[in-house]
C-alpha cells in the first residue's frame, strides 16, 4: 500500500454524500469491476491507495455543513481491507460521523466490520446506520473462487444477523450473479432464504448477470481459465464482446427474487433500496451535534 494526501473526502449526490477512504482492494474477487480502464488507476489495483488524512478532511467537511444527512462509503473500494486493522481510518472516520450527526449506509464483503460494530450500533441510536453486504453465492467453495481473500458467505449471513440482533437495518446485494456459475434457482433461493431469516430490509439486484468493462473482462477471462476451464470460450461464444452478461436464467431468477421478497416484506427495487438508504429521517436532518448531546442528557 501507499500513502497519499487527498484533496477531498466527501462527493455530493442528491441530497447525500459519498466517501472513499482507499484505493484499490485485496479481496481478490474475480469479477470486480472497480478493476475497469476507466477508473484510471495509476498504480496496481492491489496496491492500495490510502488516504491518509481522510479523517482530517471528513471532519473540516461535516463541521461546515448544518444539514445533516447519510454519508455512503463502500462502493468503489471495500472499507474493511486487509490494511483496516492496522490503520484504523474507517473506524476513525466513523467517529467522526457519529461526533457531527450524520447518518452511515456502509457496504462491505468483510467481517472487520464487527470491530465497529459499537460505533455502528451508537450511529443507528442516534440518527441512522445501514449496513449493506455483498452475497454472490451460497456454497462456501465456490465463495472461496470467486472472492479469495474476504470471509466466506456463512460468515457474512452470520454478520447480518448479528445487526439484526442490533437493530441495525440490512441491505444485501445480489450481484452478481456469472452466467453458468452462480446463476441457480438454487443458490439464489438459499440466498434469500437467508436474508428473510436475518430480516434484511432489501436486496437489490441488477438484472442476474455480470458486466465487464476492459480491464476487468480481462481479469475475469483470466480467473475462468484457471478455475473453469473452457468456461472463457462458452462466455465469447455467447455475449462476444458486450458490456451486459445477462444470466440465461434472468427471468426465472428475477421471478424468485421478487416471489420470496414480495411475500416477507423485503424490498427488491434497487431504486427503493437506495432511496432507503439515502433518506435520513427528518427529525435528524436539521439536528447539530448539540442536540443530540442534550437529547442523551436531558433523557432519563
């Protein structure tokens, strides 16, 4: 890893921020997409870029700021790396957000996330926390091709469970789904059978299927040689050079999404998930720091 000094922390985004306190990744995931071209990474992807003074710059950021909303972070580079448990700076950055009332929408593959899972827990006490996980597939071994360096499925069924056990409000992803791997009514059905257990608020999906980009179709024709071998040619065969892989069994999928979803009170419209996730209730959203110390105070 290396160690830079950014000139910004926080992007805007309808009424939202995000925030991305590293640079590449060392999950390992086969199909990750942030290992596109157009990222415009500068240095090797497991090389990861860390920003250093994050924390310094998130708390300039949310000092100025008098309305208080969510802040997301976990969508371009995962803030449970390898590289957390020694530098701390999404613990410190978490902090940073409780201190000011703001709300946090993280996304992660990694059961790091269980050392903050008090300042998580004092987050969503105080204005709101989602955390969010990514599950591709129910079988452990397969996990383990797919993303080889971060806690297998079992464990992260296990993570959302805990946050059930907190009151901490869940949204799993379901993507993606690799045509001709992962893509069974099987796995996706064990999949949501295990969010309605750990009572996930929702699960967004794009479609089952994958999507490459150049640099990351590469990567990924690489892992199918190693791992499923003659797998690359049946993908060319059939999708040749296209940006969308939709899975064969799109619809019978999409069909068991929204059937199981539909009948436990899940939501599964990515627009309503990310709306959920981006709105912080309105008795938060005027409210500084001060209110929120007077509030634990002044309660009994």
């Amino acid at each position: 890893m290396h160690f830079v000094d950014a000139k910004g922390i926080l992007t805007a985004g309808g009424g939202h921020y995000g925030m991305n306190i590293y640079r590449g990744c060392t999950h390992g995931c086969i199909y990750c997409d942030s290992r596109s071209r157009c990222y415009q990474f500068t240095h090797p992807f497991e090389d990861i870029e860390v920003k250093q003074n994050a924390p310094l710059l998130l708390e300039q950021a949310l000092r100025s700021k008098r309305k208080k909303c969510m802040i997301g972070t976990g969508a371009m580079s995962d803030p449970y790396m390898h590289c957390e448990e020694e530098l701390r700076l999404t613990r410190k950055c978490l902090e940073i957000i409780r201190d000011n009332g703001f709300g946090i929408a993280i996304q992660t593959k990694s059961d790091r996330i269980l050392r903050d899972i008090d300042l998580l827990d004092e987050i969503n006490r105080n204005t709101k926390c989602v955390v969010q996980m990514t599950l591709t597939t129910y079988d452990d071994e397969l996990c383990g091709i797919l993303e080889p360096n971060v806690c297998n499925t079992k464990r992260r069924i296990e993570v959302l469970q805990v946050m059930q056990e907190r009151g901490i409000p869940t949204i799993v992803w379901l993507t993606p789904i690799l045509p001709f791997i992962n893509d069974t009514p099987e796995n996706i059905t064990a999949i949501l059978n295990a969010c309605v257990r750990t009572g996930v608020k929702g699960v967004i999906d794009f479609g089952m299927g994958l999507t490459l980009r150049d640099g990351d179709r590469e990567y990924y024709y690489a892992a199918l040689d190693k791992h499923f071998p003659g797998m690359k040619e049946r993908y060319i065969k059939r999708y040749g050079n296209s940006y969308e892989l939709p899975s064969p069994n799109a619809k019978e999928l999409t069909g068991l999404l929204r059937s199981i979803c539909s009948d436990n009170g899940i939501m599964f419209k990515a627009d309503d998930c990310f709306r959920y996730m981006q709105e912080l209730p309105d008795k938060y959203s005027q409210m500084s720091i001060f209110d929120i110390y007077d509030k634990e105070v002044c309660e009994p």
